[in-house]
C-alpha cells in the first residue's frame, strides 16, 4: 500500500474511531447497569477527616455530596442525592467530576455508584492503535489485528479450563496454549511456509528448554526463597498461578526475538545464495548478540514499572529492602531471569534452525 493511501486508511479509522467514541460516550445501551450523570457544576467536597500511621503515611478522607440525574434504567429521568467518600489518593477509592456520567446501581431502592463510564475511553484506545497499526504496516494490520482476536479467544478458553480444572493441570494447560498461541500468530502473520516453521521451531525450543532448565532449579533447591504467596489476587494454588504467568511471559519475549533472526536469515539468503553454514550461523549469532540486550533490559523495565507502586507501599510502611524485595519484587525478578534464559537460547536455536535449513535449500537451488 502507498504511503498516501495507508495515511488516508489511517486518518479515516481514526476519525470514524472518534465518531464510534463519542456515541459510546452519551449511549446507554452498552451497559448492564443504569447510567447516570452529575448535575452539579460544583460538587459539594469536604473533609471529614485526616489520617496518618505510625510510619507518618499521611492521607485524608473526603466526601463529595453529587446530583445524580439517571438516565437509563426503570429510574430514568429521576435525580438522587449520592454521597461519595473517596481518599485523595485515590488508591481504592474514586473522586468523581462535575457532568461525569457513571455507572449506577440501587441497593434496597437507594442509589450507589458502582464506576465511572470509561467504555468510551476504551473504544478510543482500540481505534487509536487499529489506526497506528494501519499506517505502519498497511494491509499487514488486518492479518495482526486478526491475530490478536484469535489469541484473545484462545487464552479467554484457556481460562476458562484452568478455572474448571482449578489449577491441578498448569503444564497441560499452559503448554498446549503456548503452541497454540505461537503457530495461531505465526501461520496468521506468516503464513504456513518454511520460514514460519522455522520460527516456530525455534520459539518453541526457546520457551520449553529454558522454562524446562528454570524448572529443574528450582525443583532441586526445593524451590526456597520462592514467596507464592505474593502472588496478586491469588484465587487458586499461587504456584500453579506463578508458573503459568512465566510460560506465557516467556513466549512474549521469546517469539519476538526468533522472527526477529529467522526473518533476517532469510532476507540475508535471499541477497547472498552462496552463503555457507558457517558464515550464516556466525551472522544470526552476531544479530542475536545485538537483540540480546534491548530485549532483556525491556524485560527488566517493564517488570520495574509493574513493581514500582507496591515496592514504594512496602517501603513507606518502614519495611525492610530485604522483606520489600522477598513480597514485592523477588517473583518478578525469576520470572525477568527465566525470560532472559529464553532470549539467550533463542538466539542459538534461531540461529541454528535457520542456518541448517537455509544452508540445504541454498545447495539444493545451486545444484
């Protein structure tokens, strides 16, 4: 696609994105539950009282008086007096502005706000990436957004069978949704050809061999240190959580990096059919090596910035850097370290399927 034409495609989903945007905004079809909107121009806010712990964490309690008119529901058209306490915070609890429209519910007939009405902010965000999506790869979008449709589907079943299954079959489960996920992507984004099963070989091998050698560790250090019981929001046995959450992140950094050497490989071969093993090996393990530490520092970021707000809570509340880093940090970092075992056998898997392989078609055509 042109460059002209993917910027129109692109601007027209963007503006047909904010037009979807703004009927999600004022419709009230879209939710379970009642809709309302606060009238007041100025919402009634007052201090009811301050706080402070012993470690001198300081914080206050508010409450908002809010006009509330509704407009969907069997109370539609009805306006009620609702009070709000929220902390300034606003870690669990939530301020809410003048002409905001929320989600509503009625407990014993009298009126609660159950959220803010965000499906709009939603709808935004998917038409802005679709967009971006379509001015950088063109048609290519249709395929990656096709691909994350059947992945989504994929995983909600997943789900759905380790809950039926309450986490007694992680490796069955989980392994058999990392194969599924990696060829769904691959055969989608690729196609079925040499070069996707190529990728697909060395992702698979990079995912299993390195969760496969992290799994024997810790099983012959009878996994101590290892604190499940930080596992967030754990509702079934936290093990089997942890384990399945460092399949997947696994696959993540993994699948990037082998399409990354596969692809270059071939496009290598493709400008010099005379190439020998050696020579090819010794090109995929140099791009590896460039790869290798953007993709293990991004791991480390990102894993960072998940962790930054309950390390900063775990620290406020006097706790020590150790007893910090064993209930907030100490699960992150295996999973960062078993990523970045993946990512370094990746490149030699990558590496080496694509060099053997390469190597016979390159005789075979100059035969």
């Amino acid at each position: 696609m042109h460059i002209k034409n993917k910027t129109i495609a692109s601007l027209i989903v963007l503006l047909l994105g904010i037009i979807i945007s703004v009927f999600v905004y004022f419709s009230t079809s879209f939710s379970a539950n009642p809709i309302g909107k606060v009238e007041d121009t100025h919402i009634k806010d007052v201090l009811v009282n301050k706080t402070q712990d012993s470690y001198d964490n300081k914080d206050e309690v508010r409450k908002q008086t809010l006009h509330v008119k509704m407009l969907s529901g069997s109370h539609k058209g009805k306006t009620f007096i609702v009070r709000n306490s929220y902390s300034p915070s606003q870690a669990m609890t939530q301020k809410y502005y003048p002409h905001q429209r929320i989600i509503m519910t009625f407990i014993k007939k009298k009126a609660k706000i159950l959220s803010p009405k965000r499906d709009w902010v939603v709808v935004f965000s998917l038409a802005l990436v679709l967009s971006l999506l379509i001015y950088i790869s063109g048609p290519h979008s249709i395929l990656l957004v096709l691909s994350m449709l059947l992945n989504s589907i994929i995983f909600y079943f997943v789900i759905r069978l380790d809950i039926a299954e309450n986490g007694t079959q992680i490796f069955a489960i989980y392994g058999t949704a990392v194969i599924l996920f990696t060829l769904v992507s691959l055969i989608i984004v690729q196609g079925f050809n040499q070069k996707m099963l190529m990728t697909a070989l060395a992702t698979l091998l990079g995912v299993f061999v390195s969760f496969g050698i992290c799994y024997l560790i810790m099983r012959v250090t009878h996994e101590s240190g290892i604190k499940y019981e930080a596992v967030d929001y754990a509702t079934q046995d936290p093990r089997s959580l942890f384990l399945a959450q460092t399949l997947l992140g696994v696959l993540g950094a993994v699948m990037d990096e082998a399409t990354d050497i596969v692809s270059s490989l071939y496009a290598l071969c493709d400008r010099h059919k005379d190439l020998t093993f050696k020579e090819l090996f010794m090109s995929g393990r140099t791009l590896g090596q460039e790869i290798m530490g953007p993709l293990i520092n991004v791991l480390v970021l990102i894993f960072m910035a998940e962790a930054l707000p309950m390390t900063i809570l775990y620290l406020r509340d006097n706790n020590t850097l150790v007893y910090t880093f064993e209930f907030a940090l100490s699960l992150g970092v295996i999973q960062s370290l078993i990523s970045a075992v993946g990512i370094v056998l990746t490149v030699i898997f990558a590496t080496l399927a694509s060099s053997v392989f390469l190597t016979k078609v390159t005789k075979k055509v100059g035969d």
